[in-house]
C-alpha cells in the first residue's frame, strides 16, 4: 500500500490499523503531511498548517500507545479545522483581512472534543468570507478549487474541507452549516457532509447561542466516519442553551438496517424549484438504486411555503447581529454580498421578526405531519453542477434568472429552516465527470436515521471511491 493509499482509507480503517499497531500515529501523520506538500498547492484547500504541533502530537499518541493507554474514538486522525473555527494558537482568519494575523489563545469546544478524542491538529480549511456565501474564495487566501476539475469551484462554506478530503489530505473535518455549508461542499466534493440537528453538536464561543439556523457538524468521505466522528463531537454541553441531551454513544451503534417497506419522499425539486437537467438525471439514478432496498418511494413535495421569507429574514438578521458592529467600523473591508446581507439585517422590523418566527413554527408542524408518513425525504443537494471557480455565485438556472447571492441553494436552505437533521452522499457524476450527491432528510432529531439510511444508499454503489484525478 502506498503513502496516498493510505490517506484514502476510510477513517474508520486507518483508526483500526492504529489500534492494530499496523502504523504509528507519526507515520499515518506523515502519509497525510507528504501528501498535503504533493497536492494542496493545486487545490489551496488547507490554508495553515501547523506541522510541529502535529509532529508533536502524533509523537504523544504513540508513547501513550506503547504505554497501552486506550484507544480513543479518533486516536491519530489527522483533522483540520474550518477557518471560522477558533483554534488556539493557530491563525484564524475567518476569511477576513480584518483577522488576517488573528490567532486565538483557546479553542471552539468542537475543537477541544476533536483533540481530546484523539484527533491530530494539522492545520485550518478555507472557507468564504466570514462563512457567507456556498463558493470558498476570499481575500486573504483566493479560491479552493474543486479535486475533480481544477477550473470549478468546490462549493462553500465548508469548501476548503470538502477539496482536503476529496484529494485525500485528511480522513475527517469539521464544518458548519446555516444555508448548506456542510452539504454544498460535500455534494461538490464527492464526500459526506451532515447537517445535524440543532443542538446535535453544541457551539462554544457562540455570540447567538439560542439562533437555531446555524450548526456545526462533521464531514468525511463515509458515513461510517460521519458517524464516528459525530460520536466524538456530540453530547450536551452546559454553556449550550441548544444542546440535546442524548448520548453520542448511540453514533457507535451499527449502521446497517433492513429498509424493506420504508416510506420515502421523492422530491425532485422540492416544490418547483428550476434544478439543472444532469443533476436531475444523476439523482433519479440514485432513486431507482434506493427502491432496490425494498423502500416503498413516492414523488411528494412536502409543503415548504414560507419558508424562503423565513429563511431570508433569520439569516440577515443573524448576519446583522453578529457583524454588524465590524461593518459599521470598517465599511469598507467586507464584500458586497455580506454588506448586502448585513445592510438587510438592519431594515428589518421586529414585526418582520415575529412574523418569520411564527412561519416558522407553522411549517416545522407541518413539515412533521408530513414526515409522520414518510421517515425520509430525498432530493438534490445542489440545483447545480459545480460552477466556474471565478464566477462568485450562481445567477440563472434553466434560464431562471435569481435576484441574490443565496438564491441558488434554495434546496438547502429550505431544509435548514425545518431543524431537521440532512445528509449529502455522493450519489454519483455528470457526463463531464462532476460530482453530484444525493440529499436525504429525516426525522426530527433522528440524525442516527439518517446516518443508517445514507450508509444503505452508500452501499449500493461506493460512488465515494472514486478519486479525484485533479483535472486541470
């Protein structure tokens, strides 16, 4: 096996091969760092590295394997970590000139539960400017670009972890999703990315600790790992208002599951939304797969109505209350889209905030009288391929001109708003050879669901072995 054959393994593999002693923390460190120099110069997905503090980290696990500690969740994983995710003592951009020589002195609790679970710190992925927007490029670091095809871009927010799994760098990342940033990327990326449940993972340092759009999760190229990791990052936590309080020992269990006469509800365009024609064939594909697992599948659109005002108005409103003081000092250091976004926040009313809070309500009950008949909705993540790497954002669909920079992830952000938990896994290619991933939706709360239907799916054709040939 060689050094980038090994940093393809599912996490999950290379976690037993450690256990094993089969390869030492420091040379499974070594296969990921080797290849980081090879390819992360083509892709830009990785935009810090800390090699010494990996070095030293890795040299820690294996003294405490030799000294027959016990194996943690994650022991000797390389991870890294979302530029919006304080990291102690590593530079923490945020994508922003303003932050360009930040570095923390602690960490994100999601941070502190990677390291203690084992994980190896190797360095920070790049994310858009201050997390907005689902194409990854900024002033401080430029563009990540897309392992499959160098000229497209790799989706956003959590697009510089999407790229680093894909082209193999690291086996696990964490992300963040408010309109589709764990999902675009991963549907871009050929990897898994869930959005959980709000609460599922709590967030510390949170400014808005009782906003429910925003979540952070876990990415990974199976959903085995998904499920791994998340059983690490998981689990209450008492400066958390939000957290649920169930045991992330449950992410443990067996995904495998019989899902002979399961009801699921084939969305195509989740209500008439315009979705490119190859993604669309990519996806029916997919469905067929799924009716091979016995799944009784029927083409429903759940009733989503509102939800676009709702979700518009929470997020700039959120945007407005988490920077709106920064713009109002440095006007003219952030992108037109986020003073946009900001700039709406502020002409909101409170009225405009009550009325999006109780559409909100009205639709969560009816999206769960609608998934009272069926345990699992199915839909694209994307309505698009992946795009130019230099155009910023999508402006027509089909022909369907769209008025703003969020307007073409609709089919994410429109899941967000429910507080249900969404999966994206690679459901398979265009004819040119871009990835397309399937999204699945579940029940309130009912991420491990999820998780066992995504891993069914996932097993019907291992679309997530097919690696990247770095297409220029």
């Amino acid at each position: 096996m060689t050094s980038s054959d090994v940093c393809f393994l599912p996490a999950h593999k290379m976690l037993h091969m450690v256990a094993r002693r089969e390869i030492s923390a420091v040379e499974l460190l070594d296969c990921h760092l080797n290849r980081v120099a090879e390819v992360n110069g083509k892709i830009n997905a990785i935009v810090t590295l800390d090699e010494d503090r990996a070095r030293s980290t890795a040299r820690d696990i294996d003294r405490r394997i030799s000294e027959k500690f016990p194996i943690r969740i994650l022991e000797a994983l390389p991870v890294a970590h979302k530029d919006l995710t304080v990291t102690k003592g590593i530079r923490t951009t945020f994508g922003s000139p303003l932050f360009e020589q930040f570095i923390p002195d602690h960490n994100a609790l999601i941070v502190d539960r990677l390291q203690q679970s084992g994980a190896v710190t190797i360095g920070k992925t790049n994310t858009p400017e201050f997390g907005a927007g689902s194409q990854t490029f900024n002033k401080v670091f430029g563009a990540t670009r897309n392992p499959y095809d160098l000229g497209k871009t790799c989706g956003g927010s959590s697009g510089g972890a999407a790229a680093a799994l894909a082209a193999g760098l690291i086996p696990i990342a964490d992300g963040s999703d408010l309109g589709g940033s764990l999902r675009n990327p991963a549907s871009f990326c050929n990897v898994v990315g869930l959005r959980p449940s709000t609460g599922r993972v709590p967030i510390w340092p949170n400014p808005s600790a009782w906003f429910p759009l925003s979540v952070l999760g876990p990415m990974a190229r199976t959903v085995s790992d998904i499920s791994l990791m998340l059983s690490a990052i998981a689990g209450p936590d008492r400066r958390c208002p939000l957290s649920i309080m169930e045991n992330p020992e449950i992410f443990q269990n067996e995904l495998k599951r019989d899902f002979s006469g399961v009801r699921v509800a084939w969305s195509p365009t989740l209500g008439g939304l315009p979705v490119d024609d190859e993604v669309l064939r990519v996806i029916e594909g997919a469905v067929r797969e799924l009716e091979e697992l016995g799944c009784i599948v029927e083409e429903v659109d759940p009733d989503l109505k509102e939800a676009d005002e709702v979700f518009h108005v929470l997020r700039a409103w959120h945007m407005e209350a988490s920077l709106g003081d920064l713009l109002e000092e440095h006007p003219d250091q952030f992108k037109d889209t986020l003073v946009w976004n900001i700039e709406q926040g502020k002409s909101f009313k409170g009225s405009d905030i009550g009325k999006a809070e109780r559409h909100r309500t009205a639709l969560f009950e009816r999206f769960s009288r609608f998934m009272d008949t069926y345990e699992f909705i199915i839909c694209p993540v994307t309505q698009v391929l992946p795009f130019d790497i230099n155009l910023p954002y999508v402006k027509e669909i089909n022909g369907n001109a769209l008025s703003n920079y969020l307007e073409w992830m609709k089919s994410c952000f429109r899941i967000s708003v429910t507080g249900h938990p969404a999966l994206s896994v690679p459901a398979g290619f265009s004819s040119a050879g871009l990835p397309v991933g399937l999204q699945i939706i579940g029940r309130f709360r009912d991420d491990f669901g999820v998780l066992q239907f995504g891993h069914a799916f996932e097993q019907l054709n291992e679309f997530w072995k097919t690696r990247p040939k770095l297409k220029e």
